[in-house]
C-alpha cells in the first residue's frame, strides 16, 4: 500500500450497560413521612425524582470501601446525567539520577445514566487501569445511591443487561449436563420489561414485598436438566434477566464453578477522541440515541 493510501482508524471506548430499578419497600415504614409522601403510590410517582435529587446534589459523590474513590457530575441534559469517576492508583516513577518516588494516579471512567422512568440504564466505561470490571463500579454506585435511598424505603437494584442468547449458548454446550439454573429475579418497577414475563413478579412484589425472587430448577443427582429453547415460560424469564431484571448462573456437572450469564454484559462503542473533548452536549447527543 502507498503512502498516500494510508487509512486512519478512529479508536474506540467500550462501555458496559446495566439496569437500575427502584423498587419500593411495601413494609412503608413512619421516617417516609418526613418527605410529604404519605402512600406507596405517591412514593412511587416520585422514585425518579427522588433518585434524581440524590445525584444532581452538589455534595454527592460515589464512595467504595475499598478504594479511594473521586467522582463528579460532569453534565446534566433532560434525564441524562454523564460522571466522571476515578479511583487512586500509586504510579512508580524513575527519575535521572536513578532514584524512585511514588505519585497519586487518578485514571477515570466517564459513567452515564439515562434516568427516564421506561430505561433506567447505566453505562460503565471499561477502564482496566482504573477499574479490573465494570461490575466494580456497578456495585459501588448501588451502594453509594442506595444509603440515601434507604430513608424513603426504596431499594435500588443494579444488574448487568446481557444478550439472552449467552444463557442458551450455555445450555447448547453443555448436553445432559446442566445440574442447576437460578434465576435471581429483582422485582420490577418497569411495566415495558414485564410486558412478556410469564411469571407474575409484579403481584408477587406487591402480594409479600419480595424485593428480590430466586427461582431454583435442580435435577435429580443422576439426571440433568431438560431446557427446551422453545419454552415460552423459560424464555419470557431469561428475556426479563437480560434486560437486566436479574442475573443467571449454571451449574454443570464438569466444572465446579457456576456459570454467570452477567459475565457478558451488553456494551456500545463511542468514539474515545469525542469522549476527550469535554464537548458534553456532543457527547450527549451520541449517548441519548444509543442508552434506549
């Protein structure tokens, strides 16, 4: 190829999608009162507003217990919300005249959230200098939003969104040798991942305030699991997890480690050049019609 036939790539970064729902606590407890919401359903109405107020604050900020952890709202358009995060990382560093000195690294990850009521999505921007997985962040964020939360009696639940296919894909190389699939199921908030669900865990929610459901199929010690892809009961629970309604894992009878579907999360590509120039209503209008 000549010179002037060179063809210039434009580098790309990854970003994993997770679920949010805010699921209220039925056992409605007195200190919710305090907030001017005096039903369930005024609470509900509410809950994105609320999870709203919470990370639009001006001193909020994710917090790990294990990591020192920095993090700022960057950009807010309509239900959009773009943060960038980072995490302390000591960098060695050889000077001249052969000594070292240790400096404070902070590599960062852009994290956006689409608050919309009918998405409720969370984007994670892979960074392994900063984060090993973005499950990491996934969980810190639950946990930083979920403290505040707690006062209104919601529960804010985070699963990774994965192709349903993975879990099949598992079942298709694995012949006669599934011991065991769990379905670990978050009670819903969103009417639109619900709508083929063959398994009321609306009514459940609201008939036991069940916040999470684990539905357990096992086989008997010397059989396996018969798992026919045609089932509409199984499929409508496999599409609902994949959506993000909750995580799957498999136990086969050769490995002694379970199988989790959420170990292949959903992921988007955004060009990393937009990305670094801090253009956040350019950056905006690539997620807006991708975090759908």
């Amino acid at each position: 190829m000549s010179k002037d036939m060179q063809i210039h790539s434009t580098k790309q970064s990854s970003f994993e999608v997770f679920r949010y729902q805010l699921v209220i606590d039925k056992a409605f407890q007195s200190d919710a009162f305090q907030h001017q919401y005096h039903t369930q359903a005024e609470l509900k109405a509410a809950k994105n507003d609320i999870f709203k107020s919470i990370i639009s604050e001006n001193n909020f900020s994710f917090r790990s217990g294990n990591s020192d952890i920095t993090s700022k709202l960057m950009h807010q358009s309509g239900e959009m919300y773009y943060f960038k995060v980072g995490v302390k990382r000591n960098t060695r560093r050889y000077k001249k005249d052969f000594t070292e000195e240790i400096l404070d690294n902070y590599p960062n990850i852009i994290v956006a959230i689409n608050n919309n009521p009918q998405v409720q999505k969370i984007a994670i921007q892979t960074n392994a200098n900063a984060f090993q997985k973005t499950s990491i962040v996934a969980n810190f964020i639950k946990s930083s939003v979920q403290k505040f939360l707690k006062n209104y009696n919601i529960t804010f639940a985070v699963e990774a969104t994965f192709d349903s296919q993975q879990f099949w894909n598992i079942i298709r190389e694995y012949p006669k040798q599934v011991k065991q699939v769990t379905f670990n199921l978050i009670s819903p908030n969103m009417s639109n991942l619900t709508d083929s669900l063959e398994l009321d865990l609306r009514s459940l929610h609201g008939d036991t305030n069940t916040q999470k459901t684990k539905l357990e199929l096992n086989a008997e010690k010397d059989s396996y699991l018969t798992l026919d892809e045609n089932s509409s009961l199984v499929n409508s629970i496999v599409d609902y997890s994949a959506k993000g309604g909750g995580d799957i894992s498999v136990k086969v009878d050769t490995i002694k480690k379970k199988l989790h579907t959420a170990q292949s999360v959903k992921d988007f590509n955004v060009d990393e050049l937009l990305l670094r120039s801090d253009d956040w209503e350019a950056i905006d209008n690539a997620f807006r019609n991708i975090m759908i």
